[in-house]
C-alpha cells in the first residue's frame, strides 16, 4: 500500500511529518484544497512524466500549468505525461496520491520554482486522502529534487 510506503520512508529517514489523513477525497487539486481549506496553488501537485530516456517527477504549485517552451528547453523534449496505467506501476502510488515519496522505482525528482511563492504547501502522501504540510526547503532537502522553472 502506497501510504504505508510514505509512512515507511518517513520512519527510514527519520523524519517526523504528520501524515494528514482526511475523511474526503484529496485526489484533485480543487478537492485537496477544499479538504485543507486552502487555495489550490498551495497544493503540490505531483505529475508523472516520461522523458526520451527515463520517467521523472514534477511537483508544482497547484494552479500552474507547464509551459510547453520551457519545459523543451529545459529537458529537451516534448511534454509527456505517462498513461494512467502506468502511474502506479512506476511510482507505486494511485493516480490521484502521486508524490514524490516513498516510490516503488528511483526516479529523478524536479521542483518547479512556483513552489517557492509560498512558506508551506500540501503534497499527496500516497493515497487518494492523504497529504502533508511541509516548506517547499523540506521538500527540497527530502527529495533531493533539483529546482525548475517549466510552468506558465
């Protein structure tokens, strides 16, 4: 189960986050906001993508939108995003929990510099109803990611 991978890489890295596990559905944006009672932006969503030679993950802020051009000029190739069904295979979390996480596969993590507009912000925990709260540092220094700028 995709949670209990989260909750599992939390405990492996020593790391002490709420896993916020809502009553109602956080699948989309608009519906994690709603459960948080926050805007959308500050929800990092997490996308999926393929390049020509590996699968990647993109978290951004909630509202933004990839822009095509800085996204070629940034990886070389046209946006992808992988089939649904293929989502879980390769992260090992649902459509809809997707973060970057306690995944099933290493995969190369890009945080999109939207995130840094705000102090803390809400990624998926591996399930459909689940999220925490972290800094967009955090997210960082846990992921490793490497800062981006492909959004509109």
């Amino acid at each position: 189960m995709a949670l209990e991978d989260v909750r599992r890489f939390f405990k492996e890295n020593n790391l002490d986050y709420e896993i916020l596990e809502m009553d109602e559905s956080t699948a989309t944006v608009e519906l994690a906001a709603k459960a948080h009672g926050v805007e959308p932006s500050l929800i990092a969503k997490t996308i999926a993508l393929r390049l020509k030679d590996r699968n990647i993950l993109i978290v951004t802020k909630g509202d933004a939108k990839i822009d095509n051009r800085k996204y070629k000029d940034t990886f070389k190739t046209k946006f992808k995003m992988l089939q649904l069904d293929e989502v879980l295979d390769i992260t090992g979390h649902p459509v809809g929990g997707v973060c970057p996480f306690g995944l099933k596969n290493p995969l190369d993590i890009y945080l999109d510099t939207s995130l840094n507009d705000f102090q803390y912000i809400y990624p998926a925990a591996g399930s459909t109803n689940s999220s925490i709260k972290i800094t967009p540092k955090e997210l960082q220094l846990i992921t490793k990611g490497e800062w981006v700028d492909v959004c509109k």
